[in-house]
C-alpha cells in the first residue's frame, strides 16, 4: 500500500474507519513512528470529526497518537451493527444454559414481547441427548444465527456455566468468522454470554451489547405496558441501544428492582411479577474523570477467559465493566470470597494496570445495606489500598446491568465518560449505525 507522507494524513488512517484493516492502521502508527516528536510539533489541533476514534477528545496530535496506542490495535477494526429496522427478524439461541424446555411460558412471553413490536421472532434450538450433542447444537444454532441473511439480530436466551465448551470450535471456524465479518450482527446477553462477547470482539471485531435475555428479563411477568416495570425498563433501553442510530447518553437508572429472582424459577407457570424494593443509588468508590471504551462482563467468567489467549482485550484506556452472578442456590448472591478472588485474579493478569475507570453492576443478592458495604470493602480494600493505591482511576457501583432487574443495555467498545463530580455515567455515541 502506498501511505501518505503528511503527518495528519498518516494520523487519520492510523485512527482509521471500521473498514481499515489492521495492517493499514498498524503500519500507519509504524510510520507515525517515524517522524518522532519534533515532526508533530506546530501541528494544528487535531480534528474531531475523525472515524471511530477515541483520540478525538484529544487536544492535539501527540495526544491522539498516544490514544492511538490504547486502543487496541491488535484488535480488528470495530464493526458496528446496522439498527434494528421494524419487521426484522430476531433469532433466540441458547449457547450456554438450554432451559427453553423448562420455561416454554416464559419463552413465550419473550417471543409476544418482540413480536408485539413488529419483530419476527425465531427460536433456535434442538434438543440435547448428551454433552457433544449439546456441543454441536449450539454450534449449529449459532452458526445458523450468524450465516442465515434473514436473521438480523440474535438474543441469547439466558446465561449459565457451559459457553466455553464452544470456544475451541469458535476458534477455529475462521469461515464462520468470515461470514460474521461480512454481515455483522446484532447480538445481546450477559453473564456466561461474556465468552460469545469476547470472541466476537476478539476475531471479528463485532461490536456486541450486555443486555437482557427471554429468561428472565424479556419473558417477565409483568407488563411492557406498565412504564414503571422492570420489562417496560429492559426493553424500553433494550430499543434504544439496538435500534436508535442517535448517541445513546447518560445510562438510565432504575427506581426500583427485584432483589430476588422471579417466582417462575420456582414455579414456571407461575404469572406473579417479582416483588419490587426502592432501588439504591450509585455510589463512587473513587471520584474521578475518565473517558475510555467500555469492555467487560461477568466476573467470574472474565477470570477464566483472560487464560485464552486468543479473545482476550487489550485493557490499556478502557472503561472496565462488570458485574457478579447469582449465588448457587438462586437466593444469595456470589460469596463474597469468589468476589474477592475474582477482582484479584483480574488485577493479577493486569486488567487494571492502564484502565481508566471501572463500572460495577449491582451485586445480586446484596440486598441489605450492610451486605453491600462488605461488597463495597472488597472492591475497595483490593482497588483502593495496597499496591493498587496509586492509581486514581474513578470507580462507580451499583449501576442497572448484569445479573440484576431490571438492566440497561452496554454496547461493548462504545465511547463512555465517567464523571463524579457530575454523578455521570453516559456512552458518547450510537450502539449501532
């Protein structure tokens, strides 16, 4: 390829549009490289306006070059999903847990959710006779999901403990990944779903988004109808991060939320609504300001994932999210000892050594106020004190995401600010183009 010799066209294509190639922008930074600091010196400030670049908050050329160095361009290129059009069609897949069976009303009432808002809705799945068949269901199901042209966006069901069975297939499927390059996707979920977010960000560079799934959080008892319910919350922002193309702002904050899970677990005919509890405000742990790509998940499934080696991110200038499952026994919350091991494990494999900030979802659970201040003395007691004391990047908890209800919806990889001194947590652009 023939490259640019100014130093402001080399910049704008090392910062790149999503249709750069990897190559280009890593050549593009080498030949930066080149003219050192004295060749950037007098340039004027650097334009704002410039593709998929977080440097352009910045306020000149060395610092865009310096931002251009965060960002993971080991990395593909981001691709962004296209919005949501009405009428398209949303598949549900269950990669991990496969209680479609178990909960045949609550799937319907995620489907008549959808549908009710003018979406198709098809639901991928095959029975399960062993754990290979189980793994070759899922891969099916995902691939049909992914290659299929009528598809356009695809939710996964509900989280659980097996999605890693499938990364060593994933990683090797480069036509899959292929195919996932050339007709990026909508796709959501959380919890376990991490895994499916770190491999597409990893080898597709697909934009995806932490958000509900049909069990619970769409296929819920109460009524999308009702405004000030948890469904009518989760799909209200659900929409907003899938099908605006207008930048999605401050995160909302829910006023109330159902500390424990919905009485269909236990009876899964059952059409009562999760009791509702006045919800507990943000809290920052540390104040701060800081603005970064958000990138994250579970917990206890970011502590596993960072040992594959291939999805792993790149953490340097990120906005670092995550959020704690439900304990075991479906009423309390993770132990607080897994918590602890957990946020040590990741400040171990360096998740926090150049993070700009941290972002905390609401611990499920922790229901009482002196259970979340012992949730709030492992963050702090492993982030705050100790070797960790020097750094000074802004931490926020108890925000409406992960394994809580209701839940916003993250698009991972999308611009963020935080702002103490604001009490402002807000993504600077669209989830979707």
């Amino acid at each position: 390829m023939q490259f640019p010799t100014t130093p402001a066209a080399i910049l704008t294509l090392a910062l790149g549009s999503s249709a750069a190639s990897i190559d280009t922008r890593q050549g593009a930074v080498a030949r930066l490289d080149a003219y050192g600091t004295e060749g950037c010196v007098g340039l004027p400030n650097f334009p704002v306006n410039i593709p998929r670049s977080a440097a352009g908050q910045c306020g000149s050329y060395m610092g865009a070059i310096q931002s251009v160095r965060l960002q993971s361009l080991s990395d593909p290129a981001c691709s962004v999903p296209k919005a949501l059009e009405p009428g398209a069609t949303i598949a549900f897949i269950s990669p991990s847990a496969r209680l479609n069976e178990d909960f045949p009303e609550v799937m319907g009432r995620a489907r008549a959710v959808l549908t009710g808002r003018g979406y198709k809705v098809r639901e991928l799945f095959t029975r399960d006779t062993s754990i290979q068949s189980s793994i070759e269901s899922r891969l099916s199901e995902l691939r049909t999901a992914f290659s299929d042209p009528d598809i356009s966006a695809v939710i996964c069901t509900i989280g659980g403990p097996s999605f890693t069975e499938l990364l060593p297939a994933l990683i090797e499927d480069t036509e899959l990944q292929g195919v996932i390059r050339a007709n990026p996707k909508i796709v959501v979920g959380y919890s376990e779903i991490t895994g499916l977010h770190w491999f597409l960000h990893a080898l597709t560079g697909l934009r995806t988004f932490y958000g509900p799934g049909a069990i619970p959080e769409l296929g819920d008892a109460s009524s999308v109808d009702d405004e000030a319910s948890p469904l009518a919350f989760c799909v209200r922002h659900l929409f907003r991060a899938i099908a605006s193309r207008e930048a999605l702002g401050d995160v909302p904050r829910s006023t109330t939320y159902a500390p424990y899970l919905a009485p269909f677990f236990s009876e899964p005919a059952s059409l009562q609504p999760p009791k509702l509890v006045p919800t507990p405000a943000w809290e920052w742990l540390r104040p701060g300001r800081a603005q970064g790509r958000l990138f994250g998940g579970c917990l206890a499934a970011m502590a596993r994932l960072n040992g594959v080696r291939s999805i792993v991110p790149d953490w340097r200038g990120r906005i670092v999210f995550f959020e704690t499952a439900v304990g075991d026994d479906d009423v309390s919350g993770n132990p607080l000892p897994q918590v602890l091991a957990g946020v040590a494990d990741l400040i171990a494999q360096g998740v926090f050594d150049e993070a700009a900030g941290l972002v905390v979802g609401r611990p499920y659970g922790y229901n009482s106020t002196e259970m979340r201040e012992a949730f709030v003395g492992v963050i702090m007691g492993l982030l705050c004190e100790g070797r960790m004391a020097e750094k000074d990047f802004p931490i926020l908890f108890n925000v409406d995401f992960g394994s809580t209800t209701p839940m916003v919806t993250l698009p991972l990889d999308a611009l963020a600010v935080l702002d103490s001194d604001r009490d402002q947590f807000a993504i600077l652009e669209p989830g979707v183009v």
